[in-house]
C-alpha cells in the first residue's frame, strides 16, 4: 500500500469524499481516511434539499457562497453520476415551504423575503392554492412554492461520491483514524500516524471530519475549528411506488418530507443542541411523527425503515471553516451547519483548487479557517 | 457435513430452538434451519414478560399450559445461563398493571379476575399507591402489583439458546430454508431438500416457523398450521443505567415499557392485523411513543437505539399447535400467539420427548395440530 500521497483527507462526509474525488481529477495521488463508514456523521441523514432551511443563509458573504454552489449542483450530479455509473437521486421537483400557525406565517414571511433578496423564483400560495398542488396536507395556513428548488437522496449521493473516488484512483482507507500528526516540532503538517499503526504521508491533509473536526485532538488546539454539534433527527419511510405521500418536498417547522424514488420518504428534522450522542431522542421522534402525520394523515399508512440521527458541524459565527489553517500542511473543510450538501461542489471545488497550488476561489475568502470567531446571530438553531 | 439426524426443527425462534436444545439434552442428533438469523421473526420482537398480556391465557387448557410453562420457566432460564454461560437477564422485579380510564379499569378488573382464579398473587392498588412504588408515572387510575411476575431479556435469551444448542451439539445451518419435503408418495416425512441444494434427512421434522407455518409451500397445505401473523411493533430505548425509567414492567394498553440490564428499556407493543409486512408501521410507532411519554414523562430523556416489528404467529381458536401433524414424520410447534416466550420451555420439552419416543405430555394435548379449528372469541386483538 502507498502511503504517501498529495493530498490526505480525514473524514468521508459529503465535504471531505467532494475534496478528493475534485483533486483527484485534477491528477493529485489522494487517500481518505474515515473511522467509520462514509457519511455516517451528518451527511446521510441529510434531507438533501437543494435550498438553505435558514433565510441568513442567502445573505451576507455565506448567501453568495450558498448561491455559488446551488448553481454548481446540477452539473456536479450529472458528472457525478456519470463518473460513478449511478443516479443520485436528483429530482427538480420544487418544494413547498408551508406554515400552519400565526408564528410560522411569520417566518415563512422570512424566508420570502429572503428568497426575494437572493433573487429566487417563488410563489405565495394560500390554503386552497396549498391544498390544490398537496391535497393530502391538512391545517395549512399559507405556502411558498419555490420550483427551482431540487433535492438528492443523500444515501445514494454518499455511495455515488466513494464509487467515484474509488473510480478516480482515490484510495479510501475505512476504519482507521489519526492518532498524531507528522511533523518536525512546529513545522507543517506532513502527514498522520493512524490507529492501525501506518502512516499516510502529504504535503496538504484536509480536516473534513463534521461536528468532530473540533475533537482532531491529533492537532494542537489551535488548529481546531470551533465546531459542536447541532442533532437532527430524521424518520425514513417506506410506501407504495405508486402513491407517494407528496408530490414535492414540502417544509415547514419540524423539518420536511420529502419524496424519493422507490416508495421512500424522508422525513424530519429536528435541530438540537445535545452534545456528541449518536442515538435519536425519544421526543424528537415522537414530535416528528406527531405533527407530520397531523399535517399529512397519508403517513399513518406508511411503514418505518429506520430512524436516526445526524450531527450537523455548526461554527459560532455561522460560517463554514473552508481553507488552510493557522498551521502550515493543514487544510480545513467543515462547518457548515445545515448547508453541507449545499456547499458540497464549492468546499470540494476550492480545497481541490489549493491543494492543486491554484489558491482558493475568492467566494470562499470569508470561510477562513484563522478568522476570529464569536457567537452571532446567524447561528440560529430555530427548528425550521 | 452429516445429512442425517434424529431430529430436524424447521426454524431457529424461541420455540425451535428450546425443542433442539431439549432434544440434543436428551441424546438425539439434531439439525436446525433457519432462513434468517434466530429469533428475527417474533422472538426477539417480544418484551420477554413472563406473564400473559391477555386474561384468557389464564383459562382452560391454555391456562393450566401457561402456569406450567411459567412454573417450568426459573429452572429453565438458570440451567440455559448454566449451559450457555452467560445470562438471560431474568429479572424478579414484578409487574404493575396499570389503568388510565375507565374502560382500561374495566380491562384490569378482567386480569385481577382471571389472577384470582389462576391462584396467583397479586394487589390492587389505588393511584396514590401506584405513584408511590412508580413515582415516574403519570395519569395512573388504578394497578395491580404482581409480585412473582418475572421477565427475560429475549436478546439475550435468543442468544443463549443458540449457544446452549450448539454446545450440546446441535448443528444450526442459517440462510437456509426447504424447498421441499423428502418423502415416498404420500408416506412418511423423512427430511427437506433445501434452498442451497443440499438434503437434510430425520425421521422426525419439526416445523417451528412462528407466522411463516402456514406459508411452508414445502409442505400439503393439510400439514400447515393455519396460523395467520399479529404484528406488534416496539422501541427499543438507551438510558442512563444509573436512572431506570421505572423499577419493574408497567403494563398497559398499547403494551409495556420493561427496564431491562444496561440502561436499556423495551417499549411497546401493539397488536395489529397487516399479514407478512415487516416493518414497524408510521401510526403504531407513533401512538406508543405519544402513550408512554404522556404516562411517563422521563421517556422524553431517553434515546431510541432501535423500532422494529414482530410477527406473532396467532391461531384462529387462541391455542398453539404442539404435537404430531397429520403427516407421518411432521410434528409442529407454532400458535402461540402473544404467549410464545412463556410456552417455550413447555414446547420445548414436549416436542423433545415426542422425538425421543417418550410420548406428548398430558398438558398440550388440547393443542393437537389435528384438531378442528374455528375462530374463537379466545384470539382477541384486544391492544393490552
């Protein structure tokens, strides 16, 4: 096995599988190495809705990123898909941001207006108008149909994104993680010493491990994004092919259903603030399938496949960290919150694009890992 | 591999695995197949209380077979643990029936009914009495304390019996199922041909296939157990260890929740009509987290680390089918409905002693799989 390489990721979420299978089609020898399996941390639970949950994430220097990276999406599928011999789920269906009380009408008035500032088509739908494109939704108050808005599965796009790396001549190293970095006293990084005993050599390794990246106690404090983790449970449901629950994803508070192929539908989320545990929480769940299947009492004739939870990296200032860090060899690729799939294409694009010596794209400038962060109002956990 | 035994069980639940460790006890050479994994059809579905959920297991035939098996079951369990080397999570903590309204009074007044005359010891007690041996419960009308109720962790119970099987020498080959049944015409049975192609020969085949028995294609449809599947979704729950939710099994409309070792908690289940899906239902598993949050508000703390759905196998007059078919060479173990964890040591044994020549015990002899059946107002779908 090689064990040097020109660029090392740590972590196979959707950030850190984009970074290499982007460097690796630009010819650089790229190893991963993931503790667990790829996307377990954040990614797969992900909705996969192609459009922030949060209106701050179409404002400031993060909405220009955010709207960077939509436009990236659909072409990054496609070669995706045909990289990896396989769909990954992407539907153009649009969604329907729906609210059912007097405080959600509030934000969805939020959300229009955010959509308005970002220049994003959208339609303001009352009840009937709601009723008539999802007749199956009950108590809705008013919508906003936005048809541009798409959705991946995010389970296929995890599998497509390996499949494609693997294809790239990407090796991709499971269940190891680091234990220490390589490198002559303060000097760079040059590589990681991991939990099997080997090493993996680099001139550049990218942190891309989510809500853990603040845990890489293989690396000086310092150097360690100040991301926690932000919990998201999520049901995933099993139906009829032929009689989907709804005809698009449809969003409100308590996150979303969304349809996917083959009878599936995702549904949730939560967003809580509860530390590293892994396992979903008896009254997310509960709260989930309550106000879900009160909304669209199609559900209640749908099955469970599985319920889980993902941690989503949240920094303080809501800002992702995407670029080198205040250690020389040491790339950052993380927090971005509710936004990961989103940025996928841009954080792959633009640490592909340094680690290839052609420096960051300027829309990531603001994303500066050595920054100085403080709590700010974009970090909302508002549960939208 | 030997292809030839003295006894082959169609099945690796509870019930087909207490018959093959019984019967390898006594001498005989025994095979199992199973088509799965041991215990994935209802056994480790089940919440493992060692008390029947309906009154009429209580009563008549069925009911001297209960206080058999339940008074077989303390033995069984230590000389399992004995024989497997590890524990079966018994537990003597007792079980408090509960009742919220009054038509569940009315259901608690049947079980204190059929308690009395089962001669088994039990109190009544008011809310205030309730609230003072489960202070974590809410909306409490009225219980009963039953003392000796006992219950097992079937998880472990599942495994322990595998294990005491195989040390005793049983030869347990898995993801394997009969294709056909091997006999001469209309004679005997005297093995299977299986889906891997290869034969097992035995001059007595048990078909121990819970809710799957009346599906063996591999057998004339006069030989299938007319047992029909009760589905019953459950959650298992994680916790602190140190802060059980409650200190023995709360039992109750829409099932149980049972503290079991580790922090662990079983909560459920419903009984529900919905042939062979196997996936937990969006209403049910919805309607006992709603049920048991409101009951006991500490649930909202804990953590799901899993739902699923078991499949009881249910006969159409309430009782199981222990003894010999109507084919030569076939006997069957299934039917026991909602009472399958209860009965196995019986079943077990009888089926045992049958292969060994040593004839049925008095006991199940109401459950001849030869017998008429009708529906019975004994095959309730009541949800306690």
């Amino acid at each position: 096995m090689p064990d040097s390489f020109d660029l090392l990721v740590v972590g196979a979420g959707v950030i850190g599988l984009s970074v290499a299978w982007r460097a690796a089609q630009r010819g650089l020898a790229v190893c991963v190495v993931e503790r667990e399996r790829p996307g377990v941390g954040a990614s797969t639970a992900a909705a996969g809705l192609l459009g922030p949950s949060e209106p701050h994430a179409w404002t400031g220097p993060l909405g220009a990123a955010t709207r960077a990276a939509l436009e990236a999406w659909e072409d990054f599928a496609l070669e995706l898909e045909r990289a990896a011999d396989g769909p990954v789920g992407l539907r153009r269906d649009g969604a329907l941001h729906i609210a059912t009380d007097t405080a959600e009408v509030a934000a969805l008035e939020e959300t229009a207006a955010a959509l308005e500032a970002a220049g994003i088509a959208f339609e303001r739908l009352d009840a009937a108008a709601c009723a008539r494109i999802e007749p199956g939704l009950r108590t809705v108050a008013a919508g906003l149909l936005v048809p541009g808005e798409a959705q991946v599965d995010t389970g296929r796009l995890l599998a497509r994104l390996a499949r494609a790396c693997t294809r790239a001549g990407v090796q991709i190293d499971i269940g190891v993680e680091p234990l220490s970095a390589i490198r002559g006293g303060d000097g760079p990084v040059e590589g990681v010493r991991l939990s099997d005993g080997t090493e993996r050599l680099a001139p550049l390794t990218v942190l891309a491990c989510g809500a853990w990246s603040s845990q890489a106690t293989w690396l000086p404090e310092a150097a360690r994004p100040p991301v926690r983790p932000l919990a998201g449970e999520y049901v995933l449901l099993a139906g009829d092919p032929e009689r989907p629950p709804v005809s698009r994803a449809v969003r409100g508070r308590l996150g979303s259903i969304v349809p996917r192929a083959g009878g599936v539908a995702w549904l949730g989320t939560t967003v809580r603030d509860a530390g590293y545990a892994r396992l979903p929480a008896v009254a997310a769940v509960r709260d989930v399938l309550e106000r879900w299947t009160r909304l669209l009492p199609a559900l209640e004739g749908l099955s469970i496949s599985s319920v889980g939870c993902g941690l989503r990296p949240a920094s303080p200032d809501g800002l992702p960290f995407v670029g080198p860090s205040a250690i020389e060899g040491l790339a950052v690729a993380t927090g971005h919150g509710r936004n990961g799939i989103i940025h996928a294409p841009l954080a792959g694009e633009a640490i592909a694009a340094l680690a290839a010596g052609d420096g960051l794209p300027a829309v990531v400038g603001p994303f500066d890992p050595r920054r100085a962060v403080a709590d700010a109002p974009g970090t909302t956990t508002a549960d939208r």
